[in-house]
C-alpha cells in the first residue's frame, strides 16, 4: 500500500473485493509492524493453530484459571507435536465461536500463565527466544486433569 506521494506505509495482507480484483477494502500491516515482526522480532513456529479462552468460554469448559490456549490443531513434526500436545478432534459451537474440542488447553508455558491475550504475546517472545535443544515446560488441561509437558526446543 502506498500514499499519495508513492512510499510504502503498509503491506496488504488481506481485500475484500466483489471482483476479486485489486480494488476494494484492502486491509494492511503497517510497515513498522512488518519490519518488526519480519526483522527485529524473534520468530518462533510452534505448529498448532489455537483460540485464546476466555470470560464466558473459561467457565463453561471449567478452567482452573480465568483463561487459556484451547489447542485446535498440531501439526505433525512441529514442536508443539515434539512436545506432545494433543489437537482437537470434535466440532462445537459454543455462545456463538466454531471451536474444536477435546483437545489440549494451555495453561502455562515457559514459566508464564495464559491469563489473557498479553500473556500469548509474552510466552510467543520468550518461546522466539529458546535455542535448539532448550528444555520447555508447557501445563496443559487434558480430560480434566492438569499435566505438565515437558521437551526439548527442535
């Protein structure tokens, strides 16, 4: 995305368009975000896709805590799967949000409580900063039982 003048000030992630073509609402990261999340930042995959529970949906699924990382799926060879978290396997809807239950609820993660969106923020840059073959504890809510992970960074 450019301005009037012709510099770059963001780059397209996403548009909604009735032609599927270029014109339309385009949606953009910044580009201080980008150069921070693409240079300055440690990146870190951890091979699961997983939606942040909270207020309303930590109750009904009886979390021991006011949230957490309901995991919905792992993918094979990631360290998330080296670890031993375990994805979802049944499709719900729950107060209105498509989830994928039975699988793994973080808890904690390299020594930080998931307590609200913040604290993904935080576990995401420490886990950025671990090395190959690091140790890595993660707590998980499994079948009602709290279960600590335990592995080495891949």
């Amino acid at each position: 995305m450019f301005d009037m003048q012709g510099r770059v000030i963001g780059i397209v992630s996403h548009i909604i368009s009735k032609s599927g073509g270029f014109e339309g609402l385009g949606f953009v990261v910044t580009t201080k975000m980008a150069r921070r999340m693409l240079l300055e930042a440690p990146s870190f995959w951890t091979g699961m896709s997983a939606l942040l529970l909270t207020d309303k949906l930590a109750r009904v699924l009886n979390l021991p805590q006011p949230s957490g990382l309901l995991v919905q799926r792992v993918a094979d060879g990631s360290a998330a799967a080296v670890i031993g978290i375990r994805g979802g396997t049944t499709r719900a809807t729950i107060a209105g949000t498509e989830l994928i239950l039975g699988g793994d609820i973080i808890l904690e993660s390299v020594g930080i409580p998931m307590v609200d969106d913040a604290s993904r923020q935080r576990i995401r840059d420490a886990l950025g900063h671990l090395k190959g073959g690091d140790p890595i504890k993660v707590k998980v809510l499994r079948e009602g039982q709290v279960v600590e992970l335990s592995g080495r960074m891949p």
